[in-house]
C-alpha cells in the first residue's frame, strides 16, 4: 500500500493504479486502497474504470460527498451522461456528508473515527431540503467481508457547514474493514 501510494504520489498513475489494484484484489474491502485506486483512474482519465471502482467506494460509504463526486466524473468520462446527472443530484440533495477519518483494527475489535456534517441541500428545482436527524449502521468486516460486528448511530439534523463527531467500536477478532449504511 505504501508503495502504490509513493508511486501514486510521484504522479506515475499507471504504476500506482497496478499498485493498488493488487492491493484491492488481495483486500477486496480496503476502503484506502479502492480511493487510491479511484484517484489513479482520474490520472490516467480512465472513465469506465473510476465509476466502477467508484460504485465500490460508494457501496462503503455512501453519504461521502467526495465518493459521490468521483462517481459521477466517472460516469461523465465514460459519457454516461444520465447517470452522472443522477449522481450529481443525489450530492447536490444530500443533507449530510460523513467522512471517516480514522480505522484503528486491534487484534480483538477495532474503532472508527468520523464526522458527520450538514450541508446545503437542495431539490432539482432549487428548493432547501430540511434537515431530518438520521440512523447509520457502522458494520465491521473480516477480510472476506463478512461482518463480525456493527453499530447504529444517531446523527441529529444538522445544520449547513455544522459538525457532529462519530465514534464507533466492535469487538471480534478478524476485523479488517468497514463499511456503513443509511437505516
């Protein structure tokens, strides 16, 4: 991993993308691997590529305003333009962007650390979207993705550019990834 990302880093994206792809293919759940991966593939101005790996980024973490923007970069390169303007909707809609800033697995459990912050939403026709609290499941994951443990929180509503701090745990030995999902 650390050598995809000196390469990536280096700015020799073709050599970064065939880094991180092995990395990913050993690691099919390694949410810092598929990022890496996915900013390779802008790079190199591979579009078909970045949405796919995009679509994994965001089936992990799918209220994170910077994967959702990937998406749809890749959708446009790729010349999907419908999609793309869905995808662009879903940020431009989305009342609250999370971002994980911190996985810590241990030996019997692992923590993660996020934020949760308001944004500006809005309807296609331009209209505010208020904010509502909402429910997110934290799900812990062993190296097959299989999920050893999880944890539900509660983010209030939140108003735009307004913080709230995430702190999950699980026990369980195996963990080695995670992911979340809107309840």
């Amino acid at each position: 991993m650390s050598g995809a990302i000196a390469l990536y880093n280096a700015k020799k994206y073709d050599s970064a993308a065939t880094a991180f792809e092995q990395v990913v293919k050993a690691e099919p759940y390694n949410r810092d691997a598929l990022y890496g991966l996915a900013n390779s593939y802008i790079g190199l101005k591979k579009g078909p590529q970045l949405a796919e790996t995009a679509t994994r980024l965001v089936a992990i973490e799918p209220l994170n305003e910077d994967v959702l923007r990937m998406l749809a970069t890749g959708q446009r390169m790729a010349k999907k333009e419908t999609s793309a303007n869905k995808t662009a909707m879903k940020v431009i809609s989305m009342p609250v962007t999370i971002a994980v800033s911190e996985f810590a697995p241990t030996a019997d459990g692992a923590t993660l650390t996020a934020t949760a912050k308001g944004r500006e939403a809005q309807t296609a026709q331009g209209k505010p979207i208020a904010a509502k609290p909402l429910t997110v499941i934290f799900e812990f994951l062993d190296s097959s993705g299989a999920v050893v443990g999880n944890q539900e929180v509660q983010i209030p509503a939140l108003k735009p550019d307004a913080a709230h701090p995430i702190q999950v745990k699980a026990q369980g030995s195996g963990i080695a990834a995670w992911r979340y999902k809107k309840m």
